[in-house]
C-alpha cells in the first residue's frame, strides 16, 4: 500500500465526491473528470491521507499509467472517515441551502461586483486569504455568496477551467450559473530565489540585497540562509535528488508564507534543478510575486574562488553527488535577473531591486 498526501485540490475532489457533485473515482491524465493522483508506487491500493496526514479515503487501483519516476492511478475512491471542516463551510456545496436564482460565477477578483442582490458563487482555489477576500468582499455588497471548491480536474483543464468550474458548480448549487471571469489578484509579498553554482556569490548577493531591502521598504524582509535551513529546517537531509528536491520545497513553502502575510522572502541555495524551481515559483504565484535570480559564475571561477576546498574534494571522490562535478545543474531558461560575474554584490543587488518593482517605467517602491 502506498500512502499519498493529498493537496488543497485534492482534498477538494474528496469534499465534492462526498456531496455528489464528483463521482468518486481517480482517473488517468487522458479521461475527464475524477481526482487526478500521482503517486511514486502503484503496488497496491493508496491511502489517501489529509493536511495532518490522517488517512481519509482509500484509492482501490485498476489502471496505472507510467511518468517519468511516477505512475498515475486510477480506481473507485472510498472515504474511510469524514473530512475536516473547510473554509465557510455553510456556505459549500451539501451544506449551504439551495439557490432559487440563477448565479454568477466570479474566477478572479479584479472585475466589478454584478449590480444588484443575485447569488454568487466564489471559487476557493487553496488560497485561504483570497477566499476570505472574495467571500467578504460579496457579503459586504449585499449578494447571497456560495463557495465552488476548485477540483483537481478543472485545475489541469487548461482554458476550459471556466468552463468545468461552471459546470460543477450548476450541478452543486442546482441553479443556472454565468461566468465573469477576470484577473486574479495576488498580495505584496515578494520571494526571491538567487540560484547558482557553490561559490557563484549568491549568497553574499542575498545579503546585501536583504540589508538594502531592510533600508528601503515598509516590508518585512526575511533571510533564508541556506546553511541555517540546513541545520535547522532540513536537519537530517542529505545530497540526493529527492533531499535536494525536499530542501528546496521546505524553503519554499516559508518563503510562500512570508509572502502571503505581505513580507519579503529572500533565499539562495543552490537549487540546482528546473522542477524544484518551477514547483516554488507556481506556489508563490498564489500569494504573490516570484523573481527568480540566476547568479550566473562560470564554475572555473566558483573552483578558483573555493576557501573551503570543497570541489578540490568532489574533484578527488570524496564527496558525492557534488553540485557541477558529480551532479548536474540545470541552467535556469526563466531567470527574471541574470547576475553575471563582473557585478559587485551592490551592482547585482541594483539590478535585483529594479526587476522588485512593480511596475518597471517608475521609480522603485516597495
């Protein structure tokens, strides 16, 4: 049996399942509708588990698909125990009275309210600060509000998502339902990512960028360093792919929250990898703004500048899966900052801080 964690939208598949509004199954990438789950073993059933890792359904697998060092399953969903109480629970499908007039759907949140007093229905996307926004928001102008949660499947239906969420919530909510679909706002709070090679600078870059950002800015600026997250928050994590992946994803999931309480997060590991960059970005972009900082130092010059001998030692086998020696580093394609070698940490922290403002034909402000 394989146990599987399940994700804000996941556990959203579960919630709609048990209000009927879902049929409970998981279903491969190629099929419509079901959860969509990806587990790292397909050796028998998955147990589905919740936020605080209590099993709460249980995944009987009849079909897999391979991907990658994955599989996608698929099979009958059976709930093992009820779910913790969401957000505004009174106000989500199988709790909240029903609606006797047709709806309008609000995907994003930068669009004018309807005029008027009819239903709408806000859509919870995982984000629990924007829902409270969007919820209070409708209430304060008089509207009836009921809460879509946003399944897994409109999630990945690309430019039909609309469309899938309208769907699901006409079937419900047991009304009509339109859409108003606009931009969807995101906080203040601002995570930068400075990846590079061991020695590249990118943490002497960090710093000066952090001690500026303090000087400058009404924001609460917070350092990740990576030698304190390693003794600290990844304490008992090593080199291999999936530490580094986990180190990173810990680093990440911080630095989302400094973000989504209005602050600015600054880290610099190594990073070395695309897919660990891409996962903190997309989890950022939830909350706030991601800038993502490749210091670019040719590895000669990280070797030449090495005070701790430590390529001399990955050079000589004695350390192991060593960042540009014996493991890869995938150079980032979507930097939003290239810092190259002939910049001072001050220069760099400059270029860093223009690519931090809003809005790049003003003056910088924070």
């Amino acid at each position: 049996m394989t146990d599987h964690r399940l994700t804000a939208l996941q556990l959203h598949d579960l919630e709609l399942m048990v209000a009927g509004s879902l049929e409970p199954v998981a279903t491969l990438p190629s099929e419509p509708g079901g959860m969509a789950l990806q587990v790292p073993s397909a050796d028998g059933p998955v147990m589905l588990l919740d936020r605080e890792s209590t099993p709460v359904a249980r995944v009987d697998v009849v079909a897999t698909q391979a991907d990658d060092d994955a599989w996608w399953v698929a099979g009958p969903v059976t709930l093992l125990r009820p779910l913790a109480a969401f957000d505004f629970a009174r106000l989500r499908p199988g709790a909240s009275q029903p609606l006797s007039e047709p709806a309008t759907m609000l995907i994003g949140d930068t669009a004018p309210l309807p005029r008027g007093d009819a239903p709408l229905i806000v859509v919870d996307t995982g984000d629990a600060r924007a829902l409270a926004r969007a919820v209070t928001r409708a209430e304060r102008a008089g509207h009836p509000v009921r809460v879509m949660p946003e399944p897994s499947a409109a999630a990945r239906a690309g430019d039909e998502r609309a469309d899938v969420l309208a769907r699901l919530a006409s079937l419900a909510f047991g009304v009509s339902v339109e859409l108003s679909v606009s931009d969807q706002s995101v906080g203040d709070g601002i995570v930068v990512l400075l990846t590079g090679l061991s020695g590249s600078g990118k943490s002497t870059i960090a710093k000066e960028l952090a001690q500026r950002l303090r000087v400058e800015s009404d924001q609460h600026v917070t350092l990740l360093d990576g030698d304190e997250v390693r003794a600290v928050l990844s304490t008992g994590l090593g080199f291999s792919h999936d530490d580094r992946m986990m180190n990173v994803r810990r680093i990440g999931w911080v630095a989302a929250l400094v973000a989504e309480h209005g602050g600015i997060a600054i880290s610099a590991p190594i990073a070395p990898y695309e897919a660990m960059r891409a996962e903190m970005r997309e989890r950022v972009a939830k909350v706030g703004r991601f800038v993502l900082v490749h210091v670019s130092t040719p590895l000669e010059v990280c070797e030449a500048r090495d005070r701790k001998g430590l390529y001399a030692k990955a050079r000589a086998g004695l350390i192991k899966e060593f960042t540009g020696i014996s493991d890869p580093y995938e150079q980032p394609t979507d930097a939003d900052v290239v810092i190259t070698e002939d910049l001072s940490p001050a220069q760099a922290a400059d270029r860093i801080i223009r690519a931090m403002a809003p809005r790049h034909d003003l003056e910088y402000q924070i």
